[in-house]
C-alpha cells in the first residue's frame, strides 16, 4: 500500500466527495458483516448442536465471541489513535473474514467454539476502530450527522435481515453458509477500505509503546467477569461465582492503579474523570443493560409465555430493531438543530423506559398492533440515545484520544448487555421456579417441578411432548397453561425492573454538559492516501 507524504491542510481540502462517500460504503460493508454474523448465527445454533453433537459447549459459541470481542475493543481503540485506524480495520477484515470460514468448516464443537473465540477478535477491532473512523472522515460536526445515517441505516438492515437470513440459510442450503455469507461481504468491504479510506493520525509524534500491562490487566478484569455473568444464570457454584467477582474487582482495582502511573495508559483516567464523558460512558452503560434485558427476554415472553411461533414472536419485537435506524435518521435531521441537543438523551431514555414499563403489562390477550406500536417507541428512543452517545462522546473527547473514547463507550455498552442478559436471567429463573414450585405444591403435584420450572419444557416441542406423555393422568395442559402465565409473570418482574434501573439514567443525563455541534473539530495532522 503506497503512501502520499503529509498534509498538514485540513481534511475536507485532502479529500474528495467520491474518496469519501467510497470509503464510508466500505464502513458500511464491515458493520453489516458484523451485524449479520451476530443475528443469524443465533438462528441456526439449533440446527449446529444437533449436526455437531455438542450441547454443553451451546454456551460457549456465543460466550467465545463475546469474552474476545469485549477485551479487544479498548485495546484497539488506543493503538488505532497511536498508529491510525487503517491497517487495524484492514486486518479486523482479514481476521472476522477468515474466522467465519474456520467457522463454517468446523468438524466438531471445540472447533466451533475456538473459531468463534478468533471471530471475536476481529469483531472487537472492527467496533473499536470503524465507528472512530468517521469523525476523522468528516471532522465538521453538521457533516458528519449526515453521513452517520448511512451506518445507522446499514447497521439496522442487517439486524432487520439477520434472523431471517439465518433461517432461510439453514433450511436451504445448511447451517456452514450462515457462516460462510461472511466471506463475500468481507471481500467487498476490504477492497473499498484498502482503496479509499485514508490513514490518518492526530498526533504528530511517533507512536509510543502499547501499555501491555494494562492490556493484560483489561483482558482478566473483562474476561473474568464476562464469565461471572455468563455462569450466573446457570446456577454454577456460588464459591466459583464469587472467586470470579472478587478476581474481576481485584482487575479493576489494580488497573486504575496501574493506569494512573503508566506513562501511555491505555485507557486514560482523565477520561473516565472527565466531566461531560464519565456520564456518557454511565449512560451507554445504562442503555446495554435496558437493550439487551428487553431484546432477550420479550422473544422468551412471546414464544413460551404466549405460546406464539418463533416467526410470529420476531415479528413482534422486529420493529424494535427497523425503529432504531428510523429513529437514528430522525435524530440526525434534529439534533444539530437544538440548543440544548443533549436533553434528547432524556427523551430517548425516557421512552425506552416506558417501553419497558408497558412490557411489564402485555398478556397473551394482548392486542398484537399495541405490542408493534410499543416495540416502536423503544426503538425509536434506543434511535435517539444510541446516535448521540457517540456523537457527543466524540464531540467532547481530545481528538488525540476519539479511538479510546469511542471504545470505551462501545466496551460499557457490551458490559451493559452483559449484565442486563445475566441479571434479568437470574431473576427470572428465581421467580419463576418460586412461583412454579407454590402452584404445584398447592394443587399437590410437586412431581413436576423439574419438567415445568424449565421454561425449555414450554419451547421444546420434542420436551413438550415427552411431559404429556408422562402426565397423561394429571391435566398436562392445565399445569403447562399455569406454568405459562407465571413466566410470564416472571417476566414483567423483570420488565419493571428494567424501567427502574432505566430511570436512573435521568440522573446522568443531567450531568452532561452543553455540547455546541455547530463547530468544527480540530484538523488531524497527517492524512496518507
């Protein structure tokens, strides 16, 4: 790759209209590949258990994923500032491509789930560095909102196409090419990124040494409590869970310590002490757990507490995901028009909130178009938090440190959705299997318990029908309609507190100081072709 010498003009003069509409389209083809592979492939799990043979690692093929993506991404946003953001996007590319062939030719689980781990790496390189690509593209804050909508947009196709892509793959031609879909995509992304999308740094001297003890120290705090969470809802010993949290806490400690005194840290403490960015970074917190506690668990509501089909339950929650690009396009003919635009976090937080809070209240009589019309309002609140989160944390970061920043907010987000899928699984497990447990007993038929305290007896049909064969005498399908009203039950508990933990969120969208997009941000030093 050739390189033209400095240029120390301004960006919009070093590059065209044609250079930068080319390299955004590349964007655009990296963040539908990682779309993609994280909605199809959920659909086709089914299908790889029962070809593999390997049931107890189900876990581990999202878990790899998300254990390597977690602990890249704000390693790579700091060395994506040091060095810019090119050569990193154009090895994530090679990396997620390659891994979702070693994926798709997997002979067994391990092989999977190793593959996944490597797909997760270049997962975490491609967040970390491609959102953080724009504003180095378009430093000029009313031009770069425009052009955020062609990732926003791209982003919700693929999550509106993903679930079913992956099944029509599956059915059709087999589970491998839900993985191998990848390969095209990758190709097309990488040629337009390697073409047209330029190097850029904002420092004008030489990169310094990656801070390898805090990238250490960030892959045990984040590993380890990525596997607390994880096991958490799966009831693993309590003295396993709390070694891990105490681990994960001692990480934590130790890496504040550590970055305080370490000449180039790599996640830099001004920043998590910076007044306008700690809130931003407390909010992307609060906005994962929400997300994914709602995403997660209304599909579950759907299918086994209503007893609707799988199509019939993704119908229901998928104008959550087309809202959020719709509401993401909104926000961005909006926002810069506001004088105070950071009172749309409010806004957004407010409705997803109350998304949330109505969830708590829908029941299988429940009329499917008030459902759809709720699951839109969220969407279109998650359209106007998601979209400003990172154009303020971008707009309020050091330009020396917009990688960091804009890794940090991605990683919070994740470790948000983390805890959001681990702790709302406890509690519904908890509740349910109480409420379970006190129905049988008071009918005196606690015989059942292990068959109706699984919400898998109420999905599975092949489960399904082994418990009405084995209850045949007892009124199986008055137990399995009880059983199904308490989940649900289970799940609005769940939902309130969703709300709740939600509304916490005004308290920080308080203490976000004006942001003026108006302006310019500073030009980077060097721009290579």
């Amino acid at each position: 790759m050739m390189n033209s010498p400095d240029f120390s003009h301004t960006l919009p003069s070093a590059l065209d209209f044609r250079q930068r509409l080319l390299a955004m389209l590349g964007l655009c083809c990296v963040l539908i590949m990682v779309a993609l592979d994280q909605t199809v492939v959920g659909t086709a799990m089914p299908t790889v258990v029962a070809d593999l043979r390997g049931f107890s690692l189900y876990a581990w093929v999202g878990t790899s994923y998300l254990l390597t993506s977690v602990i890249t991404v704000p390693i790579f946003g700091k060395l994506g500032d040091d060095h810019g953001r090119k050569p990193f996007v154009l090895t994530a590319i090679v990396l997620f491509t390659g891994a979702s062939m070693l994926c798709g030719l997997a002979q067994n689980m391990p092989q999977l789930v190793m593959a996944r781990a490597l797909q997760g790496v270049g997962g975490g390189m491609l967040v970390a560095t491609t959102f953080a690509c724009v504003p180095d593209l378009f430093p000029h804050t009313a031009e770069r909102l425009r052009w955020q909508v062609m990732l926003s947009a791209a982003f919700g196709l693929a999550n509106a196409i993903g679930p079913s892509l992956g099944g029509f793959l599956t059915e059709y031609l087999g589970w491998r090419w839900v993985f191998f879909v990848n390969l095209p995509v990758g190709v097309v992304s990488l040629w337009f990124v390697w073409r047209f999308l330029p190097v850029i740094r904002h420092s004008a001297r030489p990169p310094s040494r990656l801070d390898w003890q805090g990238a250490a120290l960030i892959a045990l705090f984040l590993g380890s409590l990525q596997l607390a969470v994880e096991w958490l809802p799966q009831h693993k010993p309590p003295l396993l869970l709390g070694g891990l949290a105490v681990f994960s806490l001692s990480a934590l400690l130790t890496l504040v310590w550590w970055e305080k005194r370490s000449p180039n840290p790599l996640l830099p403490p001004s920043m998590l002490s910076h007044r306008g960015l700690a809130p931003l970074f407390g909010l992307s917190l609060l906005m994962g757990f929400g997300m994914f506690a709602v995403m997660y668990y209304a599909p579950l509501m759907f299918q086994a507490g209503f007893g609707l089909s799988p199509n019939q339950a993704g119908l229901l929650v998928t104008p959550l995901v087309v809202f959020i690009t719709i509401g993401s396009m909104l926000n961005g003919r909006i926002v810069q028009r506001l004088r105070h635009p950071t009172r749309l976090l409010a806004l957004g937080l407010l409705m997803f909130a109350l998304t949330a809070a109505l969830l708590s209240r829908v029941g299988p009589a429940t009329a499917h178009g008030l459902i759809i019309a709720n699951m839109m309002m969220g969407g279109l609140g998650l359209g106007l938090l998601m979209p400003n989160l990172t154009i303020f944390v971008q707009q309020l970061a050091p330009r020396q440190q917009l990688g960091v920043a804009t890794a940090m907010l991605q990683s919070t987000r994740m470790i948000g959705g983390m805890l959001g899928t681990a702790l709302m699984g406890v509690v519904v497990s908890h509740q349910f299997q109480q409420r379970v447990g006190a129905m049988l007993a008071d009918r005196q038929q606690a015989q059942w318990l292990h068959w109706l305290a699984d919400p898998q007896t109420l999905l599975n049909p092949d489960i399904l029908a082994q418990f009405r064969q084995a209850a045949a005498a007892a009124q199986p399908d008055a137990l399995l309609a009880a059983a199904r009203l308490l989940l649900v039950d289970a799940i609005h508990f769940s939902q309130w507190l969703v709300a709740v933990i939600l509304l916490l969120g005004l308290w920080l969208a308080r203490k976000v100081p004006p942001v003026e997009l108006s302006g310019s941000a500073p030009s980077p030093v060097s721009v290579h072709d």
